[in-house]
C-alpha cells in the first residue's frame, strides 16, 4: 500500500530524513519510535504533503501511485490521512461546518453525492459516540480553546469521518491521560480493517499497550536503526533510547 | 514555521464580474467644471431657486478649499476639470421615462445582468428598488404598495419636485454644505440618489435598496441620499453599486444623510463592489463618502452596516451623531484591500445625549498588496452622562506584501462615560492552509473559510436576503488571492 524508499528530505537547507526505507501492506499496523528530534513529524508532514519539506532523494508510491507528484489535498481525498501532533487552531470557522466540508471534499472526489446537513449530523453523532466527545465541542471554531486531549480527540474523529486508507497518527498519545488514551486507543482500533493500514508514530511504548503493532521502527537522526515485533517497543521501554543509539553508533 | 511562504504569497489578479458597458446613448456635459455647470445640472432637475443658490454657495466655498491629504491613502492629483459632472442615459431632448414601462430595454437589461431586475414580472420580492444609472435614477420598483403605507421612496430630484417642503426642512442638516472637501464638491453638483421618508409610527414593509450603476466614461458619479424616519417608524435600507472595468480612475463623491427621530431606527447598509482596478493599481473608482446620521430623537437608533470589496481608494467614516437621550449607534464593517486596493475607513460616534451607547466592529481584511486602515472617533461630549461605547477593531493579513494600520481616536468630556477599545491582528497562516488542505479542502476554499469566519459578526447583521450575497462576493473579490 505505501511503499517508502532511500527518502531523504529537509527543510531550508538542513537534512533531517537521511534515506527512510518503509513498506507497509494493507492490514498492517506499523509503529515508529524515536527519540525527540530525530524526524518523525517530518516524516508524517512529507507524507501528508507540506510545501515547507523538499524531498531531496527517493520515492514515495501510494497504492501504485506517484504519492509526490499529489496534491496535499488529493493525498487525503485519496485515503492517505494524518492525525497532527499539533492541531492547528482556525478562529471563526466552526467545527461542525468545517468537518462537513472535509468530508464532502472527499466524497466529490469519489463521485458522491455531498452529505446535506441533516446527513451529516447522523454521521457525526455516530462518530464522536465512539470517541466519547462532547459535542458542545462541533459548535465551536476548529481546534479554538481545545484541550491538548480534546485536539487529540477531535483528531481521531476526523479519521474516523474520513474511514481513510493509510492513517498516520503523529504522537496521538501526548498529553493524554490514560483513561483518554483507552478511549483513543479503542476509536483507533475499531477503525481498523483488513484492507487498510495504520502508521503510528509515537515516542513512548505505553500507546502501544493498546493498539498493537504488526512491526516496530526506531528513528533515529533521519534514518530507521532497527526494525523489528512487537517486543521491540517493550526492549525500548526497559532499556531506553541510549541502548539502540549506543549500539548504532559503535556499529557504524 | 513562517507564515508567509510561498503558497499564501502569490497573487494573480482577480475576475471582476460587473465590468461590463452599456453602449447607450446619453446626454452627457463636457468634461469641467464652473458655476455654469452648477446651474446646467440645476437647470435640468427644473430645481427651485434655493436649490441652485444651495448649489451654489457650495461651489463658490469649493473653490477656496483643499483636499484633504490626511488618509492613508497614495494617488495622483486628481484633475477636476477632467471629470463630466453629469451623465443621463437617454436623447438630450428626450423626456425623462414617466414609469418603467418607458424606460429603454438596454437599461432594464443591463440591471437583470447585474441581478437586479426592475421589471414588475422579474423584481426582487420584498425589496424595492431605486436605480441609480451614472447621474440620474431610471425608476423605482414597489411604488404603489411604499405609497400605502405612506412611505415616501423615489429618486432625490423626483423628491425636489413632489415634496420640496421635506427636502428643504432637513438637506444640509446633517451633513452641512461645508462640511469637508468632497462633501462640498458633491453639494455643489449632486445629481441624483434616493430619497426616503417614513411616517410616523410605520415599519416600512419592504427592504428598500438602491442601485448605484456607473456606465459612462471619464464621469464622476455625485449622487446625494436622504433618509427621514419619523417617530416611532422603522426601515431598513441597502445600497449596491458596481461600474465598468477601465483603466482609468473614476470619482465618486457621495453624501448620505440620515435623520432618526424620536424612537425611530434606521438600518443602513452597503455593499460596495465598485471597480477596484487591477492589481498594479490601474484604474477603479476614488470612492469619497461622507455618510452620516443623526439620532436627534431619544431612544432613536441608526445602524451602519457595510461590506466594502470595491473601488481602488476607499475614503468612507459613517458615523453617527448620538443627540437624543439613550440612542443608539452602531457600526459593522467589513472592508477588503486586495490587489493594489487602499481602504481608509471607519466610523464616528459623537455623544451628546445622556446614556447613548454605540458599537463599533470593524473587520479588515488585507491581501495582495492592500492597504486597509482603520480611523476611528468616539466622542463623549460633556452631557454625554453614562454614554458608552465598545469598538473591537480586528485586521486579518493574507499573505506578506499587504498591510494594515488601526488609527483610534477617543475624546472623552464626561466622567461618567466610559470606552472600551480592543484590537487584533491575526494572519492566515500557511499552517492553517495546510491543515485545511489535508483534510481535503483546497486552498481557495480553505481562504474563503478563514475570511468568512472573520467576517460573520458582521455579515449576520445584513438584511437576510443580502448577507449570502455579501459571502458570494467576499468569495469572489478574494479569488486568485492564494496561489
Ligand atoms: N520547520 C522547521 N524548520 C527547521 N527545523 C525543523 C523544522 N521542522 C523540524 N525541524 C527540525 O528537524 C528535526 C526533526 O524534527 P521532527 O521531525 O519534528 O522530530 P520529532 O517529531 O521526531 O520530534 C528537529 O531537529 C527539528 O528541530
Ligand atoms: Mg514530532
């Protein structure tokens, strides 16, 4: 489904992903972990398509095609989503209308009818029934004087309106408690199928006590330094960072 | 990350929709202006001597005055003699049309181009209509069901005529003939607008609207608006305009009086879409407007609201004269500087009554390279006892090439009274697109939100039937505003 190779990108002029190899096939469930700094979040904005990145190097095909070459629009319209680490506040545009024109969005591009809003709101109070959210929330500005755990929240209520192909969730977890995290963790879950794929970017293992990864990557300074199960996180948690960091440097 | 990168920096020039001529012949003055213009203009309405000797006196004091360089606003010297002070579609010998039945086909067409259909068979339902074609009014739609409820709503030179007692009684007594520059230049060679007077304790039963449409070349357009709201009666009122896309810059000097008498509320507002030029800054309309209002009654209220996409400099403060005890003054405003458009506007509130309380939202929206200030006045005179006003001033910046600027001026005489004042800036970030595009809205579309959402404290104050239109235009004014 996403085939990543030798992908090498930065930003005004600095290397941060030094040659990413990555494949993840439909029903998988990917972890990457690695220390702060070491390019996770540029990873997931290269693959959602943020102008400010240049890929220097190597090549991105999403479902047989070119994923570069797309649009950032596209790129979700297509089933490629991204849930932010850190949400962006949008003042004056409310939540409700916003999410609707997200996902009427997609829909055109599917040759769907757009939902009105009667149709929406069914949808939307399905939804956000499963990630337990408020929905005194949908009526204000997007993100506006959000909690760090109800950013999150509103996160995954996105991907779960949009149902998309290939999610990447860049540290979800941060900032929420652990009865949020359940509640994350399970929406996560529930949305998972076997015709889709979930990459899930975190910097601790305690996430993947609840969501659980087919495969375990360890980014670190632009580049996976080891991949492996799912006991790999737990090796992680125990030992810390400088164990694999430590060992790389003495085997390079 | 930097806001300004390159996805909110690159600007094309936008589609003016409404840029299209007429080609029709009208009776038309040569360019320049003398007291003989003064009195061709009068001569032609068939005015009353004091009218002309009104004109007149206006003219003479023209003479001696400058423009005002105050605005922040840059543009070349304006030649005065190279403007025609008066244009009317039509034969010169020709009889002015009686009713619309009469009018010429090509005027009814260019106004059902503009979406405003005159014709009994098409017009706009709950909404009467006074068409302002370049100097004169072509006619006015709703009259018979306006006249049973005694409201009085035709052109201004119509009014001269059939109610020269109104006129007389309040002309000038808002907006003096010496008022400033171009307020005493449009005193002098006013040519036609709406009139409006309503009856005491009458709620005027349709929306009344008047379309300003200039069609001719290298013409000012001077038209001058009274608005009587006897005690008790209420009445909501919009202006539209629109012009041809030209490349030369063309005057518009307006006056607009409103008189609100004892419990009476006027609700005025504009959508103003004339030319804005393109974006190097070639032609468009000079738009200096003097608007104001009086609430001389107590409990009386006026409220402003406009929309201001148009013109290439914007020169506008309707204000509100707060005489009557525990009146009220409101003004909401949405002005866009896109391309190389300059906006200076504002709005005044002058206190004078006792527990007058005003409201000012003023929302500026900058892109291109649009210059768009804010020039404000509160003024809590010294019986002004327990006055109030709030203003919140916002600015929205999109992209890095424009600006925006907040002049406040408060002047307060009375203890009691107090002026609250809040500004913010804020600017479309390239993260707020990013976010937007990925979860699947375009750019475009995604500026289109922001700016809406930014505008909608003062949208939901238009007329119901305007407010979407307002949107639609914003949306369209800001086309090409993203790359
Ligand atoms: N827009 C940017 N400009 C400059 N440096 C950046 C930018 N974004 C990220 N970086 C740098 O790139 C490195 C990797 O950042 P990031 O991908 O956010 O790491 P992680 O998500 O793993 O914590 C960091 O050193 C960070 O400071
Ligand atoms: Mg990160």
């Amino acid at each position: 489904m996403l085939e990543i190779k030798n992908l090498k990108a930065g930003v005004e002029g600095r290397d941060i992903l030094k040659g990413i190899d990555l494949t993840i096939n439909a029903g998988e469930v990917h972890a990457i972990m690695g220390p702060n700094g070491s390019g996770k979040s540029t990873l997931a904005q290269v693959l959602a398509g943020r102008e400010a990145f240049n890929v220097a190097e190597g090549s991105v095909m999403y479902k047989g095609q070119d994923l570069l070459e797309l649009a950032p629009e596209v790129r979700v319209r297509e089933g490629l989503f991204l849930a932010f680490q850190y949400p962006v506040e949008i003042p004056g545009v409310n939540t409700t209308y916003f999410l609707r024109a997200a996902v009427n969005a997609v829909r055109e591009h599917h040759g769907e009818a757009a939902l009105n809003a009667v149709d929406f709101l069914k949808l939307m109070r399905e939804k956000i029934e499963l990630l337990q959210l408020d929905e005194a929330l949908l009526k204000r500005s997007v993100n506006e004087g959000f909690s760090g755990g109800e950013k999150k929240r509103a996160e995954i209520l996105q991907m779960a309106l949009l149902d998309p192909t290939m999610a990447v969730l860049d540290e979800t977890d941060s900032g929420l408690d652990i009865d949020a995290l359940k509640v994350v963790a399970n929406g996560v879950n529930q949305l998972k199928r076997a015709d889709n794929a979930q990459l899930i970017i975190t910097h601790y293992q305690r996430l993947l006590d609840y969501i659980v990864p087919d495969f375990v990557h360890v980014l670190y300074d632009g580049r996976i330094v080891k991949s492996g199960g799912k006991e790999l996180a737990h090796e992680l948690e125990e030992k810390g960072y400088d164990w694999i960091t430590n060992g790389e440097l003495q085997t390079a | 990350m930097s806001a300004d990168t390159e996805t909110i920096d690159r600007f094309v020039a936008q589609e003016y929709k409404w840029g299209f001529y007429t080609d029709i012949e009208a009776d038309t003055l040569p360019p320049g202006l003398d007291e003989d213009v003064v009195r061709h203009i009068s001569a032609k309405k068939n005015e009353p001597e004091w009218l002309l000797e009104w004109r007149l006196k206006a003219f003479r004091l023209w003479q001696t005055m400058e423009e005002p360089h105050w605005p922040q606003v840059k543009y070349d010297p304006i030649d005065y003699q190279a403007v025609s002070y008066y244009s009317a579609p039509g034969a010169k010998d020709k009889d002015r049309p009686k009713s619309l039945d009469e009018v010429d086909p090509k005027l009814l067409e260019t106004y059902e181009k503009l979406g405003v259909p005159l014709h009994e068979r098409a017009r706009l339902a709950g909404v009467a209509v006074d068409a302002v074609f370049d100097s004169v009014s072509v006619g006015t739609t709703h009259k018979e069901e306006l006249a049973k409820h005694g409201v009085i709503f035709c052109s201004f030179s119509e009014a001269v005529q059939e109610h020269p007692e109104l006129i007389k009684k309040y002309l000038g007594t808002v907006v003096p003939y010496t008022d400033n520059f171009f307020a005493t230049l449009n005193s002098a060679v006013f040519s036609d607008g709406s009139f409006v007077y309503i009856p005491k304790g009458v709620r005027c039963p349709l929306e009344l609207s008047t379309y300003f449409r200039i069609n001719a070349a290298e013409t000012g357009q001077f038209e001058r608006t009274l608005i009587i709201a006897d005690e008790g009666s209420h009445v909501s009122y919009l202006e539209g305009c629109t012009a041809p896309m030209r490349d030369e810059n063309q005057l518009h000097a307006a006056v607009v009086e409103l008189v609100a008498l004892g419990d009476a509320e006027i609700k005025y507002s504009t959508v103003q879409n004339w030319y804005p030029g393109d974006e190097d800054g070639n032609g468009g309309i000079y738009n200096f407007v003097t608007k104001r209002g009086i609430c001389k009654g107590a409990r009386s209220k006026i409220c402003w609201t406009q929309v201001e996409t148009g013109s290439a400099i914007t020169w506008k403060y309707p204000s509100v004269i707060l005489r009557g005890d525990d009146s009220v003054g409101e003004f909401y405003s949405v002005a866009l500087a896109n391309l190389a458009q300059q906006a200076d506007t504002g709005t005044k509130m002058i206190h004078l009554g006792k527990n007058t309380r005003s409201t000012v939202i003023s929302k500026g929206i900058s892109a291109g390279k649009g210059q768009n200030s804010y020039r404000g006045l509160v003024q809590m005179g010294k019986n002004a006892t327990n006055a109030r006003n709030y203003t919140q001033c916002d600015s929205l910046l999109i992209g890095s090439r424009c600006g925006a600027h907040t002049f406040p001026y408060i002047e307060v005489k009375n203890p009691s009274a107090q002026v609250e004042h809040e500004a913010t800036t804020s600017k479309i970030g390239e993260d707020q697109i990013f976010y937007c595009n990925a979860r699947g809205i375009e750019t475009q579309d995604a500026v289109n939100m922001i700016v809406n959402g930014f505008c909608k404290e003062v949208f939901r104050e238009l007329p119901m039937e305007f407010a979407m239109e307002a949107q639609a235009l914003m949306d369209v004014s800001l086309e090409g505003s993203v790359g």
